[in-house]
C-alpha cells in the first residue's frame, strides 16, 4: 500500500512539473509548437484621439489618462515564409523601467483598421472590428488574451496572410491605462522582439 501510495505521489509531481506553468495565453494557445518566426510593423504612428493626428513613432503609446488619449496604429507586412503557417499576436514589454512602462488598467483592445498604407495617413485612423483585448502579465513580461473581457480572440490563432499587410490599432481600456513600449524592428532568431509583433509556428 505504501509503495502504491508513493507510486501515485510520484506520477503526480511527474505530470505537475510536465504541466505549462505559464500564463502567457499567446504561448498556451501554440501548446507545444516551437516559433517559428515573427513579422514586425514595417510603421507606427501613435494617433491622438482629441487632435485626430498620426505622429510616426519607435514605440507603441496606448495611453489613457486624463485628457490625453493616444493609441498606436501598425502596418504589418507578414512575408510569403509564412506562408501555410498559423499566426497569432504577440505583445511583450520586456523593458519596465529601461524604456517601457506598463500602469492602470495594463490592457488594450487591438482592432482591424480600414487604412491600407499607414505612411500616407496623417489622420484618423478608420477603425473597424476588435480582434481581440490583452493584458500584460509582469511574471512573463507578456500581454496575455483576455478571454473574460473578449471571449473569442481572433488573433490568438489564425492561418498567416502570407504576402499580405496586416493593417491594426491597439487602444487604451479603462479610465487610467499606460501601454508604452520600445519597438523592435529587427527579429533576432526565434526570440519574440519587444514591442507587437505577429509570430508563427
């Protein structure tokens, strides 16, 4: 009975360490695939709500606070490598205190945008359908989908658009949300780079 009794303790610390320990919801939903790659904005332009200009920028701002409403359009070319791949968003902030800062709310609603080249609109940002709502987890250093808030994230899993421009907007939530975060616009191995990108395995 005892060897039975210390048989099951064992498969069960067996499968708890095999179990995902994560709660980045973006690495959970690829279960065990390996990245394959990432796509980066080829643009940014941070849009500000009240004065409905785009300033072309390094880094998303996706910002509520007070008056000052921001929020951050992207154009994302995903290369013809991807193709016959699934895709999904990745948002990782990487660099509270060196550039990054995440505070409030700590969440963004990502959109489809009507735009169809970023580097020619110097206003208005033609918002369209929500794709999904995120929120940044400080353990993993990434923005996690928020399936409460939006239950069907049509980011988290989808067949890459090879060849195509992804053409997106991330927008502050709640009454006090501070999303700022270094771009990184060269992806290095397999590693996720700061800022959003698309990923695919």
């Amino acid at each position: 009975m005892k060897y039975a009794t210390a048989a099951l303790c064992l498969i069960s610390a067996t499968l708890s360490l095999a179990a995902p320990t994560t709660s980045n919801k973006v690495v959970s939903a690829r279960g065990e695939h390996a990245w394959a790659g990432f796509a980066v904005p080829s643009i940014i332009k941070n849009h500000d709500i009240t004065s409905n200009l785009n300033t072309q920028d390094v880094q998303t701002a996706t910002v509520r606070n007070g008056g000052v409403e921001t929020s951050t359009l992207y154009d994302i070319p995903i290369p013809e490598s991807a193709a016959g791949k699934t895709c999904a968003l990745v948002i990782r902030a990487g660099r509270i205190g060196n550039g990054d800062n995440v505070l409030g709310e700590q969440a963004m609603d990502i959109f489809k945008n009507g735009f169809t080249d970023l580097a020619a609109l110097p206003s208005g940002n033609l918002r369209d359908t929500q794709l999904a709502r995120v929120r940044f987890d400080a353990a993993s250093g990434f923005y996690g989908f928020d399936k409460v808030d939006f239950a069907n994230p049509a980011v988290e899993s989808f067949p890459c658009p090879a060849g195509k421009t992804l053409h997106w907007e991330s927008v502050a939530v709640g009454e006090f949300d501070i999303n700022v975060i270094q771009q990184d616009f060269h992806v290095v191995g397999t590693n996720a780079p700061n800022g959003l990108s698309v990923g695919w395995w």
